[in-house]
C-alpha cells in the first residue's frame, strides 16, 4: 500500500479515530445492557424536543404580538328595503273574485281581490241622499233670509215667481230638477205661512191704532166742550144765585159738566192703554221677525255642521267602497294566498296575501345579543353568511350597518336583544359560475368587526376574571 493511500484512509476515517464508541451495528451483538450504553443515542427525539421549544417560542411571540378581529355575530334573514307589503281589508266583506294566484307576478296598482260592494255602494247611496236633503233644506233657510232682507229693504209684496232657491254649492250632488221645484213650492209655503202670521199681527196692531185714533177724536171733542160746559155751569149757578135760573136747569148743567169731565178722563185712560197695546203689537212684530230669523240662521248652522259631517261620512264611504278592490302597492309577486273560496267572508285587517317586491335593494334583518349592542353602531362594515351557500365555498356578501335598535325587546330564550338591518352590496352571489338571485326569507349570519385584541388576552381574560370575580369573596 502506498504512502498516498493510507493518507486517504486515514482522513476518510478521520472522525472515528480514537473513538472508543461501538456502532449500532456493532452493539447489536453485545448483551443488552451493554448495547443500551454503547449504542449512540437517536437524533429524532432531541429534534422533536428542539422543535416543540421551538414552536412553543413561536406561538407565545405571536399570541403577544399579533392582534385577531373582535367579531359580533348576529344571525336573522334577509329582507326587502321596502318590506314585504301586507294585503289586508279595511272592513268585513265578502269575496266577489280573486284576480291572483300563487306565485303569480303582479305590477303596481293591479287589481288583486275583488271584494262585494252591496253593501258599501247603498250606505254610499243613502248618505249622498241625506247630504242632498240637507242642502236642499240649508238652501230653503238661506232663501227664506234673503226673502226677509228683500222684503224689508224694497217693502214690496213678493211674488211666488220670484222665489228662487239659495245657490247649491256642491255641484257634485246628484239632485234632479223636480226636487229643486217642489222645494222651492215649499221655500214660498214657508213664506206665505209667514206672511200670514206677520198680517194677523199686523192687524191688531192696525185694529188698535184705529180705536187710538177714534179715542182721540173723542178726547179732542171733549177737550172743546167741557170748556163751554164749565162756562154755561159757571153762569147758570151766578143766575142761581140772584134767583134768575131755576135749580134743576143748574144740576142738569152740573150733570152734564161732570159726566163730559169723566169720560174725558176715561178716553184718556183708554188712550194711554191703546198707546200701550200698540207699542206691544210692535214689539210683537220685531219679537216674531227676529224669532224667525234666528229659527232660520239656527236651522243653518244646524245644516251646515250637518252637511260637514255627511260629506266626511260620505268620503269614508267613497275609500271604503273604493277600497273593495284591493291593488298591489309594488311590483313583486303572490305570496301565502290565503283564500281560495269565491263567496267567503275575510274579516277587517285580515291578511289576505303578502306582495314581495321585485328588484328592490335587499337588506338584512338579524337580532344581536345584549352584549354587543355597545359596540356596533350605524355605519359599521358586515360580512354576511348565507347559510344555503356555504361561505367557505361561495364567499359573503359585504354590506353596511343602516339601523340599530335604540330599545331592546324581550325574546324568550334569549333575553333582551336588539335589531339590527344592514344594507347589502349586492342581490346575488356566484354560484357555478351563474348569478344566483338572492330572495327575501334567507337565513343569514352576519358579522360585525368591532375592533381586535390580541390572542393573549383570549387566554388570559378568564383567568382574569375568576382572579376579579374569586379573591374579593370573604
């Protein structure tokens, strides 16, 4: 063996020299005591000691150091921006027809259920012609005042062919021309029963002035004769006196002076009674004028509050009997028809059907526990699940927060909670590679960063809150 050869081995066999250590090889053939101490130890186990440290080290620096999203979650549906909008009667009603089906699209304003209108037509019917009665009878009372303030001012006999009737004001009532003649025949009754009690009054009051002036006549006449009687009295008693004149011719003078004297006083009496009754006949005339007008103003107002009333029944009824056809508020479509039955009988405020609306923005509605209504505000951004697509699969939808609650509302299993509606991005999601339309009724869970922490503080907050909750106990 040459020089260059053994150097070769030797620095091949470099690292065994002067080891005292058998190979595994060789210890397999020692005792086993023996070949447990000189077989080496296995690499494997230090490196798996090494790498446990190492990760170990890896993940206390990383729960210290790296912060992870604080996320309230809330679960709820998905509904319409516009709400999914109620068929409902105002009143009880039969069903004339049903327009709709199931399923079935409809567009704004068309006509969904028929309902019978008998009913609402003859009490439309029966309050157009009470409010027809009543301005006829306002427009009687009207005329009658202008009759009076006619006769008063012009003071001329009015004439059955000048009475017309007061201008109706609401052209929309539906009165024929035979009403408005046989009111007007009744307008000129009124007013010559009128006329009639005014002229008996008048009567007595002229009856009384006559006898005033007939008592006058008499009180002047007298007034010129007891003068003269007195003077003939006078003189006859001076001839009594120088025995020229008989006494019988003086007492009959006498007589006479006193009974002229008193019916003097009687006339004068009389006429201060007439003079009375006349003022009384006048006050009666002014008493009954004005009584009746007041009667007739009265009677209007009364009319009016009437007619007032009548035209808002009137138009309660006119929505009522407009209302017995029942028309889809939106575009969308039939939901939960809920009657079949031509002739049946719904109930005021009943649900009939439900209209969802068509290409209306989506929105989600989902109840979020107590114990994140601090932290989620309008605003915020949502993920949000669909429970039918799996989101690790078809992804979320994004959305933003539009509404929260500002009370709570008591739910049995959960306690107290809160609403929360959130705007969605889009209607659709991608599935298959097709746009999936996404419609109301969905299940949903959305979720809400709130802020982030880091992952330590997860690990050590219950050990915290025993510490927070346990030493101050007595």
């Amino acid at each position: 063996m040459s020089v260059l050869a053994v150097l070769k081995t030797v620095w091949t066999e470099r690292e065994t020299i002067g080891d005292t250590k058998k190979t595994r090889e060789l210890a397999a053939f020692l005792p086993a005591a023996l070949e447990i101490q000189e077989a080496p130890p296995n690499p494997i186990t230090s490196w798996v000691g090494r790498i446990l440290i190492a990760l170990l080290v890896i993940f206390i620096t990383w729960s210290v150091l790296s912060p992870v999203n604080i996320v309230a979650s809330a679960e709820g549906k998905i509904i319409p921006s516009s709400r999914v909008k109620q068929i409902q009667p105002l009143s009880k009603a039969v069903v004339k027809k049903i327009l709709v089906t199931e399923g079935q699209s409809v567009t704004k304003g068309q006509a969904l259920v028929e309902l019978d209108s008998t009913l609402t037509q003859a009490d439309k019917q029966r309050l157009e012609s009470e409010l027809s009665s009543a301005s006829l009878n306002l427009a009687i009372n009207q005329s009658f005042i202008e009759l009076i303030e006619k006769n008063r001012k012009q003071q001329k006999k009015i004439k059955q062919s000048n009475i017309q009737l007061h201008t109706l004001n609401n052209t929309e009532l539906k009165i024929n021309q035979a009403e408005i003649t046989l009111h007007k025949k009744l307008l000129w009754q009124q007013w010559l029963q009128y006329q009639a009690q005014l002229n008996t009054i008048k009567s007595t009051l002229q009856k009384t002035q006559a006898e005033q002036k007939i008592n006058q006549a008499l009180i002047a006449k007298l007034e010129q004769t007891l003068p003269i009687i007195t003077k003939r009295t006078n003189n006859m008693q001076d001839l009594l006196k120088k025995d020229y004149a008989s006494e019988t011719d003086y007492l009959a003078l006498e007589q006479e002076r006193i009974q002229q004297q008193q019916d003097l006083a009687v006339e004068k009496h009389k006429s201060t009674q007439l003079e009375s009754a006349i003022e009384e006949n006048q006050q009666q005339i002014k008493a009954f004028k004005a009584q009746t007008k007041t009667q007739h103003l009265q009677a209007i107002t009364e009319q009016q509050r009437q007619i007032e009333a009548l035209n808002k029944e009137i138009t309660k009824a006119h929505n009522i009997n407009a209302q017995q056809i029942l028309y889809s508020p939106v575009n969308g479509k039939v939901q939960e028809l809920a009657i079949s039955t031509i002739g049946g009988i719904v109930t005021d405020a009943q649900q009939l059907m439900l209209i969802v609306p068509d290409e209306e923005q989506l929105e989600v509605e989902v109840i979020l526990d107590n114990k994140d209504i601090g932290f989620v505000h309008q605003g915020m951004a949502a993920e949000i699940k669909i429970h039918t697509f799996p989101f690790t699969k078809y992804g979320v939808i994004n959305g933003t927060v539009t509404h929260v609650s500002n009370d709570a509302r008591i739910d049995e299993q959960r306690g107290l909670i809160y609403v929360m509606q959130i705007k969605m991005d889009k209607n659709t999601i991608r599935v298959n590679k097709k746009d999936f339309k996404l419609i109301p009724g969905m299940q949903v869970t959305a979720e809400v960063q709130t802020g982030k922490r880091k992952i330590v503080e997860f690990f050590m907050a219950p050990l915290l809150k025993a510490k927070a909750e346990s030493i101050r106990e007595r």
